[in-house]
C-alpha cells in the first residue's frame, strides 16, 4: 500500500507497539494478525493526511477502514500467501546488485538481523546496515510495485529469486571463507525459503528444480565434514549417514517439475545431477557418463566457466583422467578463473590420477593459496604433503 519498503516495516513496528501497550490489558484479540493489519493501515491514513500531496492515496488507502474495528475480519490465507511471494519478488528485484537482495531477502523473509547476516558472510554488520537502508531507498525511488510480475518480466524476476537463493545455499554449502566448511544456517534458511517458493508458484518447473537440488545436497551434510571439521569428498562419505527423507523429497520435487513439461532449465539440470549421486548406492556406482552428458546440456544451457569445470570432473570420472585434465587444461586462461581455488584443485586431483605427482603436489599447494576458507586450506595443504617423496 505504500509502495516504500522502509516504510511498511516502521508501520508494522508501529502496530507492534500498540499491541504491546494495550494487550495486557485489553487482552489478546481473537483474530492477533487482522487487528495489527489494521492497526498498520490506521497509521498509514495518519502518515499520508500529513503528506498533502498523497491525497489521491489516502482516498485508496482510506476506502471502508474508518469504520473498520479491529478483529473483526479475519486475514484471508490465499492473500497473505500473496502478500509472501510479492515480498519474495519485492527482495530480489533486479534493480539492486545481488549483495543488497541477499541481505534485504534474509533480513526480510529469513528474519536475520544484520549482525547474523554479517556474520554469515563475513563482511561489517555496517556494511550489510548500509545494503539494507540503500536496498529500501533503491526500491522506494525506482517505485517498484508490490507485486509478483507477468510474462517475460516475470521470468526475468523469477531468475533473479532463484539467484538469490541458489547464491544463500551455496554460500552455507561451501563456505567461501571462515573457519567452518559448512554453514548449516544458511543452507537451512535457503531451503525453507526454496519450499515457501515451491508452495507459493507451484507451476514453475525451475522452482521446483531448485528446491530439488538444495533437498539433495542438503541431505549430505552429515557426511560432508569429518571428526575435526575438515571437509570430506563425496567419494569417501559416508553414505548411510545421507539423510534418506531429504533425498526422498528431492526425488518428488523433481517429478513436480518433470509433470509441468518444457525444456530442462539449469536447476533441473543441476537437480537432475543431484539426483545422479543420491541414486548411487556406493561411489562406485555413480553414473559419470550421465552426469558428464547432463552438464553437457547444462554447459549449453547456461553456460559458464565453472559448469565447463564440473563437466571436466565428470568427463575425467566418466573417460578417464587424461581426458578431464585435457578440458580442465583448456579453462586455465579464463580470467573469470584465474582466482578461483577449485580450477587449480580440480587440475592436481587430476594431475595425482595421472602419476604426475609433482606437478600435482604445485598444484594442491596453488589452490591453497588461492582458498579463504581455513578446513579447505588444511585438507588441500595436506593432499600436497602426502605427495611429498
């Protein structure tokens, strides 16, 4: 209604405060969240009859709330189920860089205060103040509407939505940086976000595809670290320790989006990838030549450096380490990747399939030094020394 995140929030902690001052001794209403809807909308009218030129709002604003009393209608579910997926398209509107939609969507929908969040991404909890407060005004002068878009503007919001939370989970999936490999928060909070978006547009196939991929890689977190937080690969985890109800849910999360139809789009793919190890009983099992295949078609999908370097993994895994290293080789002039830890890591694993030890071991110790992120350092540091004569 006011068309100014900012000032929605101040309103909604406005209604929050009346109801502290008068519920215990007025009791609580039947109907808790009509009353502070309405309380809301009373401060509004007040705000707007103080700002002349919003006269035409409070007129839309004002219709029937005059007579309103506070309780007596109830919320309507499938409204307020609206009102999250306009919040949720609100967030991650592109009009903001991606760090502002991912502080705005945590702090907004995740309920993360801004020290939490600082903390999550390792940045000043001022910084991420100064993403929020900027995020708000952004919205505000750019009046972006409160509401979930149509046709192709929709699926341009969408995408940015599903960037949003692809970016959260990994970032709780495989830390960048810190000293923990895992950050189970962040990869908890995505995930029900994922399943809020599942529920609120159930006939998008890449929502679904997303959410399928985060239940399976979520399932593994159990496996993922080992007794000193050190991060175990997925050919030496443990298996038994994959949480099954979660693969199961990512199984049906990708017959959801098989039922809707149309060409595979990248979360499906990567779901589908997913899905590959999850189906494997032991390592050995693993199809390579079907994950090798599907990143192929991701690789014309969406294309991208790093989906190039997953395919060389799978193709090494599928055709042999030779050949792995052959596409790998072929990445080490994309600038895109000359900082990234994993291309090096990726080149030494290989490398080490290969009898070529010493060059492996430079390797290990160049993707070490490339990593922030303290257990990756150590077990890379470690695969270099077991390579020593």
């Amino acid at each position: 209604m006011m068309n100014d995140v900012g000032v929605a929030e101040e309103l909604a902690q406005d209604a929050l405060v009346a109801a502290l001052e008068q519920w215990p001794e007025s009791g609580v209403p039947d109907n808790p969240g009509a009353w502070l809807m309405a309380v809301g909308k009373r401060r509004a009218i007040d705000r707007i009859r103080r700002r002349e030129r919003f006269e035409h709002r409070l007129a839309e604003l004002g219709h029937g709330l005059d007579t309103e009393t506070p309780g007596i209608e109830p919320p309507d579910d499938e409204h307020i189920e609206d009102d999250v997926l306009r919040l949720v398209f609100t967030a991650c509107h592109p009009v903001l860089p991606t760090p502002a939609r991912i502080a705005l969507t945590l702090r907004m929908l995740g309920g993360l205060t801004t020290v939490e969040i600082a903390r999550a991404f390792l940045v000043p909890e001022a910084t991420v103040a100064q993403r929020i407060v900027r995020a708000k005004r952004t919205l505000a002068e750019a009046k972006v509407p409160f509401e979930v878009p149509e046709g192709p503007d929709r699926a341009a919001r969408l995408s940015s939505v599903l960037e949003v939370l692809y970016l959260i989970f990994n970032e709780g999936y495989a830390a960048t940086a810190g000293d923990d490999w895992v950050r189970t928060d962040l990869c908890l909070e995505a995930l029900r976000l994922g399943r809020i978006l599942a529920e609120l547009a159930p006939g998008e196939a890449e929502v679904h595809g997303l959410v399928a991929l985060m239940e399976i890689q979520a399932s593994r977190t159990r496996a993922r670290t080992g007794p000193s937080g050190e991060p175990v690969p997925i050919a030496e985890q443990d298996r038994g320790r994959w949480d099954r109800l979660l693969i199961h849910r990512g199984f049906a999360a990708l017959l959801r989006a098989g039922e809707i139809g149309g060409p595979p789009g990248p979360y499906v793919l990567q779901g589908t990838i997913a899905a590959c190890h999850a189906r494997a009983r032991t390592a050995e099992e693993t199809d390579w030549h079907r994950i090798a295949e599907l990143y192929g078609v991701l690789a014309r999908v969406a294309p991208s450096p790093v989906v190039d370097l997953n395919r060389a993994v799978a193709v090494g895994m599928a055709e042999g380490p030779e050949r792995g290293l052959a596409l790998a080789d072929a990445l080490t002039s994309e600038p895109s990747l000359r900082g990234y830890h994993l291309l090096p890591g990726v080149r030494a694993d290989l490398l080490a399939r290969l009898g070529r030890r010493d060059e492996a071991r430079a390797e290990f110790e160049r993707a070490a030094a490339l990593t922030d992120n303290a257990p990756q350092r150590r077990a890379l540091l470690a695969r270099a020394a077991a390579l020593n004569p």
